[in-house]
C-alpha cells in the first residue's frame, strides 16, 4: 500500500518552465536539441553521401564504427571535463570544436577534387569523414552536461518530468534529422549540409552567450570518494571508486549495459527482418512514424512523472519490453512488429528518465558528469560488440538451424521455417534472456540496495531548492548548487568528499 510520503511524491507539482531556473533549463534543452540535430544531421548525411558516391556498404559501416567506437572511449573523458568546469563553458567548448572540425572538414572537401572522393580507398575521403565524425563527437559533452544541469536547475521532486522533456528532445531530433539529412544530401549535397550546421552552431553558441546558468564554483576542487583529488583528465580509477561508492549503483549500470547487449539483436537484425515483411519505403515510413512515438512517451513521463520508485519503474518498464520482444516474432506478421515496436518506443523515454532521475539523486552533483560519462562509455559499448557478433551467428549458425537443420524439425511445423524464422528466433531467445535479467534483477540484493540509497537521500540530505528569480527580473540571478548526496552513500558510512 502506498504510504502519504510516496502520494505527495507521486503529486509533485508541475514544470514551470516560464521562470526561474527552469527557464533557463529551457533554454539549454532547446539549444541542445538544435546542436543535436545538426550534429546527426552530419552523421547521417555523410552516411547516405558516401555510400552514393562510393557505393561501399564497407564504408558505411566503417563511419558507424568510427561514431560508436570513439562515443564509448571518450565518455569518462568528457564527464572529467563536466565535472572540472562549468556546465556552460562546457557546452560553449564543446560547439565551437565542433565548428572547428566542421570548418577544417569543409576546407577539405572544397580543396578536394571530386573524382577523389568516389572510391573508398581514396586518403582525402576518410580525412574528410574522420574531421567529420569528431566534429559529431565534439558534441557529445553537451549530452553528459545536460543531466546534471537538470540536477542544478530543476527541484528534485521534479526532475523525472525534465528527464521527460530530455527524452521528447532526442526522439525528436531522431525523427528531424532523418528527414533533413536526406532532403540536403538529394538536393545540396555535402555542401548544404555543412552550412546548414555551421549556421545552426554559431547561432547556437550565440543564444549561449545570452544564457546565464547560474553556478557556483563547486566544480572546482573535484575529490574521488576516498577524499583524493580526482584527476582532470581520463579519470577511469577516481570514477570507478564513485560508482562503486553508491550501493547498487555499479549494478545497475551494469543491467543497462546488458541490457544494450541484448538490443545489439535489434541493431544488427531489425532491418533484415522488417524489410522481409514490407518494402524499403513502406519500413522507412513505419520507423518515422514510431520514430514519433519517442516523443510522446517522453511527453507522458513530463505529464505524470515516474512516482516515488523510479528504480522500480525502470525494471518494469525493461521487463515490458522485453516480453514484447520474446512475443512479436512467434508470427510472421507486420501488425504484431508494429505493435511491439510502438509499445517499446513510447514506453522507452520512462526507462532512460528513470536512470537519469536515479543518478541525480544519488550521486552527488560534483561527480556526475564522471558517473554519466562512465555509463555512456560501458552501456554504448555494449550493442556495436553484439551486432558485429549476431550477424555471423545468424547468418551462418540460426537461420541453417531453422532452414533445413534441427531446429526446422523440431519446431518447424508450428514457429515456421526459412531465413526469416531464423531471425526470428533469435529475437524471442533474447526477449527471454531479457526478462530473466530484470526478473533476477527485481530479486537482487543489489536492487533493494540501491532503492534504499535512493529513499536515504529522500528521507535525509535532499538537494537543496534551486532559487526561484524575482518576479519581473530580467537577469538570471545566481543560486546555490544542490548539496551532495547523504552520507549514507559513501563507503564506510562516512561524508562524502
């Protein structure tokens, strides 16, 4: 039975997002959406581009590997430069390296004769993508900081609903920057992109300038938990002792890692198995319109919240999914994909709001961005290692399995035969996998411990209120920072550093 304290958790009051701190975390969402779309806009772009001009699946591939690859090396790094700054100076840095690799790229391709990029082996074509692709890099800081500028300018009893808004933002830049890519490259090409982009990125860093995000100077003399000065750069050993340092926390940045090991499936498989069901225009219309859907789940977890237990709405919601997943393919049929699909991207924004809401609350604010750097790091490398390792195993293990092997035989007569019941199959052995993790999840220790901390911090050391602005004032007053986690969460029961 739900307690009086976790109904007025459950009733926590509603954005204002027209004043005080809020607007200002307004502001930095809509600044971050248009940085995040062009930036995406670049990667897709330059996708599509050189397949056109090169025709080289290999290529694609290698542009793919060279995002995700560098994304999961260079988390711990960029979540030292968040904790070591200020989250403004921060973003600010992190658009105009992006302006500088988009201007040297540029300089490349207008240097570059245009016989030299239609071969894939050519030096100036992957100079040209590399300047690129660290260009769509230089922007990920600004995904680490914005968490924890939701912890510094949003009151916690509601962050969940601006985890919300955080989650609306990304599908919406998903579903943009698939049309807008597409349009530039068909009727601009490379050239149109890039200016579009550059555009977009000084704009955005004038907007910036106008935005006073009020700080102060915690980030300055950042401590490992053990009381020793945390190192500035690639901070691996000081930010493993913080995770560990919250009980549970390790855990449960260990699920989503395994969690995304198992959507590497998805990664690697959906393409195949959707497009054996409909035509290419038909999918690319049904992903853009559950593309959509993002957005709406994003929408609903800003309209209601996630309630008093955000770790256990993010197990359930991961045990949704995953029955989801182990149920669609049992038939060969586009209505239940769709259903499935749709019901996993609109419930999706609960679970990442859920994670991101937990960490700012149990970790304290001056560490966050190494915690959420780490978690970037571990969770993004987890789906490129299982698609490269899915595809082969599929190809050349399940689908001769379900084709004309034991598995035909066996099961043949009732799940279907044939390459696509082969792809099947592989996604309800990893929908079952999926719903054991989060049901021995939901019986850990580790889930108790964690859901624990995460009430200590409730019941005790609470972050401080973010200071409302004088009504009718035109300037952005500076406010506290919230105040570290309790006690309670530091090794051996003693305040945190």
């Amino acid at each position: 039975m739900p307690t009086e304290e976790d109904t007025v958790a459950d009733r926590a009051p509603a954005l204002d997002l027209r004043s005080g701190p809020e607007r200002v975390f307004a502001h930095l969402l809509v600044n971050n959406l248009l940085v995040s779309v062009v930036n995406y806009t670049v990667w897709f772009a330059v996708t599509f581009w050189i397949f056109l001009e090169t025709g080289s699946v290999f290529a694609t591939g290698m542009i793919a590997g060279i995002f995700l690859v560098a994304t999961a090396g260079t988390g711990i790094w960029f979540g030292s430069l968040v904790d070591h700054h200020r989250k403004h100076a921060v973003m600010q840095g992190s658009a105009v390296a992006s302006i500088a690799f988009y201007s040297a790229a540029f300089a490349v391709y207008l240097l570059t004769p245009a016989e030299r990029f239609r071969t894939a082996a050519s030096v100036p074509l992957w100079v040209f993508v590399v300047l690129l692709m660290a260009g769509v890099i230089a922007g990920n800081p600004r995904m680490i900081a914005l968490p924890t500028l939701v912890t510094l300018l949003v009151p916690e009893d509601r962050r969940d609903r601006a985890n919300g808004l955080v989650g609306s933002a990304t599908g919406l830049s998903m579903l943009v920057t698939s049309v807008i890519s597409g349009l530039l490259v068909a009727f601009g090409g490379m050239p149109a992109v890039l200016a579009l982009t550059l555009a977009v990125l000084v704009l955005s860093v004038l907007h910036l300038a106008q935005v006073r995000v009020p700080e102060d100077g915690v980030a300055s003399s950042v401590e490992n938990s053990d009381g020793t000065p945390a190192a500035s750069g690639v901070d691996l050993r000081g930010t493993i002792l913080l995770v560990r340092g919250v009980p549970g926390l390790l855990p449960l940045i260990l699920f989503s890692c395994f969690n995304n090991f198992l959507g590497g499936a998805f990664m690697a498989l959906m393409d195949p198995y959707g497009l054996s069901l409909m035509s290419v225009q038909a999918w690319g219309l049904l992903w853009g319109a559950l593309s959509a859907l993002l957005i709406v789940g994003g929408l609903l977890v800003a309209r209601v919240g996630l309630g008093s237990r955000p770790i256990r709405v993010l197990l359930l919601v991961n045990l949704v999914m995953w029955t989801g997943t182990m149920l669609f393919p049992l038939v060969s049929s586009i209505l239940t994909l769709t259903l499935a699909m749709a019901l996993f991207m609109t419930v999706m924004p609960f679970a990442e709001a859920a994670e991101q809401t937990v960490l700012q609350r149990v970790v304290p604010y001056e560490r966050q961005g190494r915690v959420f750097g780490f978690a970037q790091s571990v969770e993004q490398a987890a789906s490129p290692l299982t698609a490269f390792l899915m595809a082969p195993l599929t190809q050349f293990a399940v689908i001769p399995f379900m084709t004309d092997g034991a598995g035909a035989r066996a099961i043949g007569s009732w799940f279907g035969t044939g390459p696509v019941r082969g792809i099947a199959l592989v996604f309800v052995v990893t929908g079952l996998i999926g719903v054991l993790a989060v049901l021995a999840a939901l019986a850990s220790p580790a889930y108790r411990r964690l859901s624990a901390a995460y009430a200590a911090t409730r019941d005790g050391a609470v972050a401080e209120p973010v200071d409302a602005f004088p009504a009718g004032s035109a300037a952005l007053p500076a406010v506290p920072a919230p105040v570290a986690a309790a006690a309670s969460l530091s090794p051996g029961g003693g305040p945190p550093a």
